[in-house]
C-alpha cells in the first residue's frame, strides 16, 4: 500500500510539468513549443493542453495558437493566497506602515526560488500598478528578494544561483555571486535591504524579513516608490519604520527580539547602493 502512494501518476506529472513551463512566459507557448522544450510526445502534449483548457485552467490565443494560464488557474491561485494565515496576520501591520510612509507596502514569501507577492497595500496616489499580489520576483535585485536571500547559508544561495541564476535587469542589477554575498553581508549588518533602481530604473525598495516562532525567516516585506518618494535622505528613517514593522510581525507571529540591534551610520545607507554593485 505505501509504495502505491509512493508512485507517480505521469499523466498528472506530465500536466504540472506543462503548467510550470508555460508559467516562465509572459505570452505563452504553442504545442509543439510545449512539446520540444519538455521532451514530450506531441500527442500527449496536445491531449494535455486541450483538457487543460476546456477546464479553464489554459487559454489559448486564436491568432497565434498559443496557450497562457486561464482564469480558473489564476483563481485557484488566489484562493491559495488569500487562506495564508501569514497574510492575515501582517495586514494591519502593512496598512499602518502604508500610512506612515505613504507607500506601497508588500508581503512576499520565498517559492521555488523566487519572491512571491502575498499582500499588497497601495497608498493613495502612489501611481506604481506594476506590482500585484501573486506577482513573482527575482531575488537578488528586489527589496524583498534581498531580505529573504540574506537570510539563507552560502550553500543555499549557491543552490538559487545554480537554479534561477541572477537575472539582469539594467546596468544596476548585481548579477555576480561573489559581489552579492557581498551585498547580502551588508544587509545582515544593518538589517535590512535596499533595491537602488536595480529592478526598476526609477525606483527604490526597502525591505526587512519576518521571524516565525521558532526564529526562522518566512517572509519579508517592504516599501517601494519613486527616486521623488524614496530620495537619499529618507532612506534611513524608512529603514527604520520597515525593520519595526517587520519585528513587529515577527513578534506576533512569536517571536521576541530579533530586530537588528545594529542602527546604520548616514554614511553606511547612502554608500549601501553603490558600493555593492563592483562587480
């Protein structure tokens, strides 16, 4: 009986394999991209898409025959989001942090690799709609991504590099490994992680991480805005708010006293961007 629970089902294997494929593309994928790219016959990577949409989890575009996640898929995927305890626990410390800062404030949790949006709180007239809830990041050029990954060991950042890589987004992304153990060591320091236009030409995101009871990291959350919103001279004190906020919800969720006791120096914060981008 146990090794019959313990057996795959390749039929069902080979759908989520689908689905995760077609999750790396913006504008989809056709059949028999489907099929080259994941070693499928493309009788069955047809028989697959083809359920896949007529249940609403696959659209396909009449134009161009390819297919992109359907609205029950995303649906499905919400649902999951909106039953994490983590984010109903955090909320009202994100909407008091959006109204002390006047900037969106996210919640994202560490997935296959990569940042994951749990909670978003918009501030009024913030004017960024780029960023959603279920939205997916890389880690080593976003607030959040930072926060996470600096609290991971050298053989687990290895592992990511070796998985996702370091996706360069323009000339400020830290692409290299030894320049973002780097950057990840100053982030320890002083508790907390700055994205300087290194995801977003224009701007900036602060982020910190969240301690669950038993004192490991299961999220980070941050404020993100416009060079205008998020100028030099601000930086420090919207440090500080994020890495209260961020113990805040560590302490709630359990966890006493894990807030950096390490202030950053002016000169510290102002020279974090620049210095760790030698590469």
């Amino acid at each position: 009986m146990s090794d019959a629970k313990s057996c795959p089902v390749p039929a069902i294997e080979r759908a989520l394999s689908v689905l995760e494929f077609l999750a790396k593309s913006k504008s989809g994928f056709s059949t028999s991209e489907i099929s080259r790219k994941l070693g499928l016959p493309k009788s069955s990577t047809y028989l697959i898409v083809e359920t896949l949409e007529r249940r609403g989890f696959l659209q396909k575009n009449r134009q161009t025959g390819r297919y992109y996640f359907g609205l029950k898929l995303i649906s499905l995927s919400r649902c999951a989001i909106e039953n994490l305890d983590l984010r109903e626990e955090a909320k009202p410390f994100l909407i008091s942090l959006m109204h002390e800062t006047q900037l969106i404030v996210h919640l994202a949790v560490l997935d296959g690799g990569e940042a994951m949006i749990i909670e978003k709180v918009e501030a009024p007239g913030t004017g960024r709609q780029t960023s959603f809830v279920g939205r997916r990041l890389v880690l080593n050029c976003t607030g959040v991504g930072k926060a996470l990954l600096a609290s991971m060991s050298e053989q687990e950042i290895e592992g990511i590099a070796r998985l996702k890589g370091f996706p360069k987004h323009n000339e400020n992304s830290i692409t290299s490994l030894p320049a973002l153990k780097r950057e990840l060591a100053r982030v320890r320091a002083i508790g907390f992680s700055l994205d300087d236009e290194e995801d977003e030409i224009g701007e900036r995101c602060i982020g910190a991480p969240i301690f669950d009871a038993h004192s490991a990291v299961v999220a980070a959350i941050s404020v993100a805005g416009s060079l205008a919103q998020i100028p030099d001279g601000r930086i420090q004190d919207l440090a500080a708010l994020v890495k209260r906020t961020a113990a805040q919800i560590s302490s709630h969720l359990g966890t006493m006293g894990r807030e950096s006791s390490v202030q950053p120096a002016a000169h510290e914060v102002a020279e974090l961007p620049r210095d760790s981008l030698s590469q």
